[in-house]
C-alpha cells in the first residue's frame, strides 16, 4: 500500500527528529572539563525553584554552581519531580540528583551520598484557623504526603498511631493547596520549605516549629558504585565552601530573604495581569514548546496511524495482527506510563539515554498513533464492501483498489476522528511534564511553586489552552471543509 520510498521517508524524519532530540537536551562541552547531568525537583524553594527572572535558583543550585566552579566540571540541569528525578540517577540517566533529599537507610541501599549538607526535621501543618491542636485530632481524617519525600514516610510512620487516612501528591504546591482549601486536614514537610512557603503567602500553620520531627539531613546523590569522580568533587568542593564561609552566605541568602527578592513585587503576583505580565518570556517558551510537540506528534502519529489502519486491512494476516496488537498495546498503555517507560526504563534495557524531547515525540506518536489506527482501519472498512467488489471487477489489483477507490473514501469518513485526535493531542502534551519537559503545564507548576498563586496561575495556562484548541478546531474544521 505505502511505496518502499514513503517508508524510507518516514524513518528519515524520525531519525531526524530524534537527533534534534539529542542535540536539544544536551548542551555542548568545549573544554576538557568533565560534563555531569544533574536532575533535580524543580519545584521545592528555597532548596530549588525558579526565581522571577525564570532562573534556576536556591540553596542546592548555588551550592552546586559554586563546587561546580571550585572543582572544574560543567553540569546539564534536569528538573522534574522529585520522584522522577530520583529515578533518573538509579537508571543512569542522571548522574546526580540535589533535590532537598533526606540521607535514609533506605536510599543508602540504592545510591552513595555526599558529606551531609544541610540538617532538617519534618513539621506537621494545617491551614490558618484549622480547630486541629494535636496529632490526636487527625483520627478518621486524610492527610496529604508528597511521594517519595522523607517527610511523607515520617508522616506514613505515624498513620497507624493516630488513625488518619493519607493520599499522596506529586508536587508540593498541589499538596499545600490541598490542605488550604479544607480536602486534607493536615500534611507532613520539611520545616525550612514550609517556612518558606508561609513566608511567601501559603496560609497554613506549623503545629510543631519548635520541635520538628525526624530531624536529619540532606544530601548530593550518585547510583551506588558509580560517579565517584563526581561525588569525591562535590565533597571537595563543599568543605571548602564550608570553611570559607560561602556555605553560610548562601543558606542566609535564602532563608532570610524578602518575598520579592524572588518572587517578584506584590503588584506582579496578586493579579492574573502582573503575573501574566512578569512571567511573559517563560509563558512564551512553555506555549513554544507545547505547540512542537503537538504539531510533531500530530504529524508524526498520524503517518503512523494511517500506517497502522492500512496494515489493519491487509489482506495478509500475519501483517494484519501485527497491526492489531501494537493498537491493542499502545492504546491500552497509560501515557505517562509509556513515558516513564521511554524516558526512565528503556535506557536501563538499551544502554543509552533518551533525551526528554525525543522521548516525548515518541510517547505521543506511540500512543496517538495507536488510537489513529484503530480509527482508520475501522474508516476503511466503514466503505461498502460492494466498492472493493466492483473496482476488483474492473481489473484493478488489490493494492490499487485501495489506494484509489477505498482510501479516500475512508479517509473523508475519518476526518472528525482526526479533528478530535488532534485536540488530545494537544491536551496530552501536558502529561509530558513528569518527565521535566518544560512545556505549557510545567512553566505553571514552576510559576506557582515560586509564588503560590495558584487559582491564577492555573487560570492563565487554561486559557491558554483553550485559544490553542479553538484555533486548532477552525484550522481542522476548515481542512474539513475544503476536503469534502
């Protein structure tokens, strides 16, 4: 059906676009200087976070350029959940991770850690005028954790204690907004993040600020057994930053700081204007990157979807059930599933790290392009039956009669199924976040971890989406139009 050119074609634009992906996620090292990548939670102040300039900032991030600069090695900077991050370095995508990250017995099985850098202890905390005094209260009610984090297993270890329910969250600033709104009673934080974010507007309430729990510390990770070159700089690098005094400069720049130093004047972050307005240039870059990957994956996923559909209709049946159990795998495979697989758990299996762009171009043509398929075979063989007949009755081989009797009748028949694959699409890039591409959705998620203006924030990228889809609706609705 597809001439052996098309096919060449299709696999020339995907090598290329996986190339791009490579070259984008990866900076270029010039000097003899070694060359880490360090992932990390883009979304945890005053430890990491953007600041209003749309800069990655904090005590990890300036602790870590200034050994970087000390030890003479250069760092790509992956940020991402927590979670995601911590992945990262145990399946050797990253080399490192600073993200706040307690040292437990637990991580000492899976990674080697730093000299310790930064002692903490775990609050519990409820919103402003909550009638909850004690741990005693929280009985028959649900607290929020943030998965992963020291201060979540703190607060699992006491669920059987004090008989509270819990569910978890992803990113800390959902969770806070989980507990300010009333859905949970309490949640469990590391007390110098919390402090932080009360500083910056958050209106909860620390019950324990004078004896927090499970004090410990915080720590630079590796994968067990690997990077000890990198690990050995960072230990260097922090006693002497330590000992010079830089160490105490950079924790009191944070913790002792006034809400605009980073978060901007009260005018830019108490209306949908000043937001949208000082946060012009990072909005920009996350709409970019949503439109790119949308219109790749649409593209993409919808020459692998006529593939599919075609090969569906085959009149070989091996050819037909290979197309039906890659349909039947792709569509049944959560997104961000497939994602994490790609980007997190694939290297692990093929020995080589998947930039984050090109593994999300591939997640979306996987995964769209399966639904495409499905669509498409069932466009073709929506044409009569008598069509087939009656061009097969006049000569034409089989391969012709579909190429120009049944394929553009089916393909007029699937063009509202195309429209509307075209809007998940662009709805799905969102989900790409979790793997720290900094698209619409994540511009927002750091936005709101710096200045806690969620119902703003949030209302700005929903717009957003919606001129997007709209305009995407006339264009396909136009093309469909023209079509017919």
């Amino acid at each position: 059906m597809f001439k052996k050119g098309r096919l060449v074609g299709l696999l020339t634009i995907l090598s290329i676009i996986i190339m791009f992906g490579f070259t984008a996620g990866n900076h270029l090292v010039y000097a003899d200087e070694p060359d880490y990548t360090i992932s990390t939670d883009a979304t945890y102040p005053p430890f990491d976070f953007q600041d209003k300039n749309n800069q990655y900032v904090g005590i990890d991030q300036d602790i870590l350029k200034e050994i970087a600069k000390r030890e003479h090695f250069t760092y790509t900077l992956k940020p991402m959940s927590f979670t995601s991050a911590a992945q990262l370095v145990a399946n050797e995508q990253a080399d490192g991770i600073i993200a706040g990250m307690a040292i437990t017995e637990e991580r000492k099985a899976v990674y080697d850690h730093s000299t310790p850098y930064y002692k903490t202890g775990v609050a519990w905390i409820v919103k402003k005028g909550s009638k909850i005094k004690s741990l005693k209260d929280l009985k028959g009610k649900t607290v929020a954790l943030k998965t992963g984090t020291a201060a979540s297993e703190y607060g699992k270890s006491l669920q059987t204690k004090y008989g509270f329910n819990v569910k978890y969250f992803n990113d800390t600033d959902t969770m806070y907004n989980d507990v300010a709104v009333g859905n949970s009673a309490a949640t469990f934080e590391d007390m110098p993040v919390i402090q932080y974010a009360i500083k910056n507007g958050v209106k909860l309430k620390v019950m324990n600020a004078d004896h927090p729990g499970n004090a410990g510390w915080y720590g630079f990770f590796v994968k067990k057994g690997e990077n000890q070159a990198l690990l050995s700089a960072f230990n260097r690098g922090f006693a002497a930053i330590k000992k010079d005094g830089t160490y105490d400069k950079i924790v009191a720049k944070y913790l002792g700081a006034n809400q605009s130093t980073f978060t901007g004047a009260k005018k830019d972050n108490f209306s949908i204007w000043g937001i949208l307005k000082a946060n012009k240039s990072a909005f920009l870059k996350g709409l970019w990157q949503t439109i790119t990957l949308t219109f790749l994956g649409i593209i993409l996923a919808s020459i692998w979807g006529v593939v599919l559909g075609v090969m569906g209709v085959s009149q070989n049946k091996f050819v037909r059930g290979v197309s039906t159990m890659i349909i039947y795998i792709f569509r049944g495979l959560p997104l961000m599933v497939l994602a994490f697989f790609i980007y997190i758990g694939l290297p692990g299996v093929i020995g080589a790290k998947i930039p984050a762009f090109t593994a999300g171009v591939l997640t979306l043509v996987l995964n769209e392009g399966a639904y495409t398929g499905a669509f498409v075979r069932g466009g073709f063989e929506a044409v009569e039956a008598g069509q087939m007949e009656a061009a097969r009755s006049l000569g034409l081989p089989y391969r012709t009669a579909m190429r120009r009797v049944i394929m553009p009748q089916g393909l007029k028949i699937m063009v509202p199924s195309f429209i509307n694959q075209f809007i998940i699409t662009l709805k799905d890039t969102s989900i790409l976040s979790a793997i720290g591409l900094l698209e619409l959705t994540q511009t927002g998620s750091l936005i709101v971890a710096r200045n806690s203006q969620g119902f703003r924030v949030w209302a700005i990228v929903a717009i957003m989406y919606l001129i997007i889809i709209t305009l995407l609706t006339w264009f396909s609705n136009w093309a469909q139009k023209k079509l017919q």
